[in-house]
C-alpha cells in the first residue's frame, strides 16, 4: 500500500494540491506524502495491533504543526484558518477525550484521543466535526456487521484509529460540501 500511495502521488498528488509559489511547489507533496505515509502506519498499527505508537502521533502532529505555522507565516494561509484548524483540534480532543473518561478508557482508547489533536489540525473547522461523524458512522456499521456475523462479541473492542484515518481522508474530500450541505438544511 506504501508503494501505491507514492505511485499514486507522483501521478495524482502534483495535480491535486496547486501551490505554486517556491517552496511550496515542493514542500506540499512532500508534506501531504509524508501525512500519507505516517497515517497508513497509525492506520494498520491499530488495526492490527490495537495501538496508535505515541511516536508517530508526535511525529504527525509536529509537521502537521509545523507546516501550518510556516503556510501562516508566509501568508499562504490566514492566521484566522489556523485559529480554525487549532479550535477544531482543541474539541475534537475534549470530545474524544471525555468519551475516553466518561467510559473509563473502555469505549476508546487514549491514542484514539491523541491521534485527534493531528487530525483536526490537518482537517481544520469544520472540516474535522465531519471527519469525526464519518468516523462514528464508519465505526457503527463496521461493529453492527462484526456483531451480526458473531465475528465480535457485544463488549469486545475494534480499533477505532482506522476509522478516525477513514473519516479525515473522506471529509478531506468532501468535507467543505457536506457540512455546507447540512448547514443549508437546518
């Protein structure tokens, strides 16, 4: 899959992400790459071995952060979008995080917890709210079909970093329309 993902940027990534002032031409492949790569090994870490490594989480949140800073600094991006991205991050780990208290560390993890601060500030708002619906709504179903095939048994747990991954990359795409979608119907 790793191999795919770097096929799959030099073919699509150049065309998908548009900067074209120096370094940025650069520097935003490289960073959506590396988000890439670190993602696909939080995603099968947990779903494999029911762990998000800190490490990683602390790697992806370091770049992220840094490359938000430097697109701020360099007034690519407004100063107002990473108040944004960070008010998203500071709620989706609240969120999460009494989720995490609320059911004792057995309804979610606490690298699911982390894993949120990164994905909201890569996300930004509001863009990280349907990130997190995604998730939910992918974890639901995924653990109503695992229950219905007696593959899980009521109580037991399913990785739920995978989903969080599922649902940043969906909401990547179609985040901005689903949520202005469901804005104009309220």
């Amino acid at each position: 899959m790793t191999g795919t993902l770097f096929v799959w940027w030099y073919l699509i990534g150049f065309l998908f992400f548009k900067l074209t002032t120096t370094p940025f031409q650069l520097l935003q492949p490289l960073f959506w790459l590396v988000v890439g790569v670190l993602l696909l090994t939080i995603f099968f870490a947990d779903l494999m071995h029911m762990i998000i490594p800190d490490k990683v989480v602390g790697t992806l949140f370091i770049v992220t952060l840094i490359y938000r800073l430097y697109l701020t600094s360099s007034s690519i991006m407004q100063v107002k979008d990473l108040q944004m991205a960070v008010l998203g991050m500071i709620l989706a780990v609240v969120f999460l995080g009494g989720l995490w208290l609320v059911t004792k560390g057995r309804g979610m993890g606490l690298g699911d917890v982390k894993l949120a601060a990164p994905v909201a500030l890569i996300l930004g708002w509001p863009k990280t709210l349907v990130g997190l619906f995604f998730a939910f709504i992918l974890g639901g179903m995924v653990a109503m079909v695992l229950l219905v095939s007696n593959r899980k048994k009521f109580g037991q747990v399913i990785p739920f970093g995978p989903f969080i991954i599922a649902g940043a990359v969906l909401s990547l795409i179609w985040g901005d329309a689903i949520f202005n979608w469901y804005v104009y119907w309220l």
